[in-house]
C-alpha cells in the first residue's frame, strides 16, 4: 500500500507536494529544483487527512472548523502542555476549544479549576480569523497534524507534540526537515565558536542538508548566516509569533531567513517570548531534525536542553570540542562525556545522520619516507648509532639480519639518504626533517 514512513519517506506513493528553492535538500540526496506549493488543511473529523482533502481555502473564506479550533489553541494553551495535549487528544480540538470558550461547560478530565479559569481568560481573547489573515498576509500559513506538510516526526513528542505550527517562507516544511541538522550553542559565543558554526553549516548546505536553529545571538545566528550565505536550506524555529522577530537585533536576519528559508513557531502572529518558550522550543528543534549538533555551552545551557531532548528522542547528539580552559566549552564536553558524539565538521556530521555510505574522509598524518622502508631495513636504520659510526657487522648483530642482507640495506639506506659511508664503516646522514625548515618551539 502507499504510505510513508515517521520521517516521511514514501513507501511506493507519490509525495505531496510543496514550494522549494534550487537549494532544497530532499530525502534521497542533492537538490530539489522549483515544484509547485499546495499547502493542504486539517480533516474535519479526523486527525489523518485523507487523500480527496481539498486546498487551504481561499483569502477571505471561513478556515474549515479544525484548523481554526487548533489555532485558537495556540493562543489559549502554552507550548509543551502535556496535560493540556491529553485533553487534545482525547477531546479533540474543536470540543476543547468549545470548552475552554464556555463558562457552563464542564470541565476536562483531571483538571483543576484555577488552571481552567485562567485558560477561559485566554479564550475570551482568542481571535483565529484574524490570526489566520495575518499570518496569510505575511504570505504564510498554518499548518496542523494530517495536513501533507506536516513533519511526522514531531509526532515523537506524544501530548508535548505541537497544536500545530505557524509558517512564514515558501518552501515546504516536511520535506525540508527530511535531511535537517540542529546547529545550536552559546548566545554569548566566542570567535571560535562563531567561525565553528559558522563553516559547518555552511558545509551541511553545500551538501544538500538542512540547517535548524532558533535565530538567537551567538552559534544560532552564525549558523543561519553560513546556511544563507552558502545559499542553503535554514528554517529559524521561533519562541514568539512568526511576525514577532527576537531578538530585535536580529530583525533582518529573521527577514532574509523568512525570505529564503522558513520561519516556524508555535505561538500565533504577534504573541511574545517567555523564559519557559524558549525551553519549549528547544524540544521542536530536536524532534524535527536527525541530529543536534551543539557548538559552545556552559553548563547551564538552554543548548544542552535541546541536546538532551534529541537523546531522548533517539536522535543523534553531536558536540564540537573546545578549549579545556574555556568556561563556554565545558558544557559540550560534560556532553561529550555521555553518549553524545566528536564530530569536527559538516563531513562527520553526516556520517552519523546520513545514509549508508555517507562516510567521512579517512584522516591521517602526512606520510614520511621512514614510513615506507620494509622491517629489515627500518631494523638496520635503528641500530645505527646516534652519534659516531659502526661496521657492518655490528650492526647485523644489532639488527639480527645476516650480514650480506644488512648490506645490501644499508645502500638502500643510502640511496635514500637516511645514512652515508666513512670508508668501511657507517653512520646517520644529517638531514632535515620536511617540516618546512622551521625550527620548533621558536627561532
């Protein structure tokens, strides 16, 4: 049967379709060039949207019941509610909503009534029409569980799993987030980390990778603009509206990102960032990627939620090593300590999130010419003495060959210049290492 799998992958079914730039990673390999966007709603009886589900309805029309009852929720209830996403679950958004909009109705199982009457104080404001309009205007969209571009893997989170997510950008989040990275570190970051993520985003968009992060200064910004300026795919997960950029400094940065790549959050236009969204939007960035990859955290460090989080959710935690010295690096190797993994570029990055045979480069030292000398040459080379000279005799005892083999070495030695003759005896020729003629430690 078609279908797809709970990162996406189809399994013998066309793929929904959805707006990409030159650039867009897809689940095979290489770049996805432009396919036509259709963005497509929420069922209105069921949570899996079935596949006659018609187009987002047009600017101006009434949203279909569900989609504006989960965005209403977004207003009303905070990301990360496990207790609130249980009476999703069991309830449904429209009659959730329905309940936490009427004074009289009852109230939901196991919950208490300041939590609920503080929710009806939400609910009393609630205006998803317009909150629908003005993300539409920005030239994005609303999206919920059961529509096509929904990224499945976010259903990992159970109850935490988002009410749904505010969109701003062209390109189609689902398939984006197929082949996606989690770059994330200090906001106070130094150089080094800076220029760290900086070039290994920019080596996961040069090979066809996503790159996630939450627009904030520091690592998060620096791996946006390597992702940008490789012309890459990077998608800013936000702890306020899409419309709403924070921090303010970065107001051009979110716009290029809006612009090139995607924006998402879970709180509707216009709402605000708190302490505790921030820590909830950390969960969204390591469930919707393969990996989390941290640059730089102390270590108390929202990075090392993220880092966590992705652990948990059986996603691949990677950490870039610093200065033993450095208080901004002691987080990454306290990470580094358990089950997270060393990873020094884009390359062995996607060895650990990629497919079969996405190995890195093998690594190894320059070859010297000592290197390549055979077990009896290399014995007779050591038996020379450091300093003075000796016979060829005695260095076939040192070296426990026969005397004729020992010879016969040493002119190979020769005529490689490791040693040089004085009349019947032999000793080391005085030649420089290839090191570039440079002394070490200094002139």
């Amino acid at each position: 049967m078609n279908g797809t799998d709970a990162w996406g992958f189809a399994t013998d079914g066309p793929q929904p379709a959805g707006k990409h730039r030159d650039r867009t990673p897809d689940p095979t390999a290489g770049p996805i060039h432009v396919i036509p966007t259709t963005t497509e709603p929420c069922p209105a009886t069921s949570e899996t949207r079935p596949a006659t589900a018609g187009p987002l309805p047009a600017a101006g029309e009434a949203p279909e019941p569900q989609r504006t009852a989960r965005a209403a929720l977004t207003r009303i209830l905070e990301p990360g509610d496990e207790t609130a996403g249980r009476w999703l679950r069991d309830m449904g958004p429209e009659a959730l909503w329905h309940t936490l909009s009427d004074d009289d109705a009852d109230l939901p199982t196991g919950a208490s009534p300041a939590k609920v009457a503080g929710l009806r104080l939400r609910a009393a404001r609630a205006r998803p029409a317009a909150d629908l309009d003005a993300v539409t205007a920005l030239g994005g969209r609303f999206i919920c569980p059961g529509d096509d571009e929904w990224p499945r893997q976010l259903d990992d989170l159970g109850d935490a799993r988002p009410i749904g997510l505010w969109v701003r950008g062209t390109a189609n989040l689902r398939l984006w987030a197929l082949r996606s990275v989690a770059v994330v570190g200090a906001r106070a970051c130094t150089e080094y980390g800076a220029h760290l993520a900086t070039t290994l985003s920019a080596g996961l968009a040069d090979r066809g990778w996503t790159v996630v992060s939450g627009a904030a200064y520091g690592v998060d910004g620096a791996a946006h603009r390597g992702t940008l300026a490789a012309e890459g795919a990077t998608i800013a997960v936000m702890a306020s509206g899409v419309d709403h950029p924070y921090p303010r400094g970065h107001t051009e940065l979110i716009g290029r990102i809006g612009e090139q790549g995607l924006v998402v959050a879970e709180l509707p236009p216009g709402d605000h960032p708190t302490r505790s969204r921030f820590i909830q939007r950390n969960r969204v960035i390591a469930a919707l990627t393969r990996g989390t990859v941290v640059v730089e955290a102390e270590l108390r460090s929202g990075s090392l939620v993220t880092a966590r989080r992705a652990q948990t959710l059986g996603r691949f935690t990677m950490g870039m090593p610093g200065p033993v010295t450095s208080g901004l690096s002691a987080g990454v190797h306290q990470l580094l300590r358990g089950e997270a993994a060393v990873v020094t570029d884009a390359d062995e990055v996607i060895e650990l999130v990629g497919s079969i045979g996405d190995l890195a480069p093998e690594r190894q030292g320059q070859t010297r010419i000592r290197d390549l000398l055979d077990p009896v040459a290399t014995r007779v080379l050591e038996a020379l003495p450091a300093r003075g000279t000796a016979d060829t005799g005695h260095l076939a005892q040192e070296a426990g060959a026969p005397r004729d083999v020992t010879r016969a070495k040493l002119f190979e030695l020769l005529s490689l210049g490791f040693v040089q003759r004085c009349g019947d005896r032999w000793e080391l020729a005085r030649r420089a290492e290839t090191t570039g003629g440079s002394r070490r430690g200094g002139t």
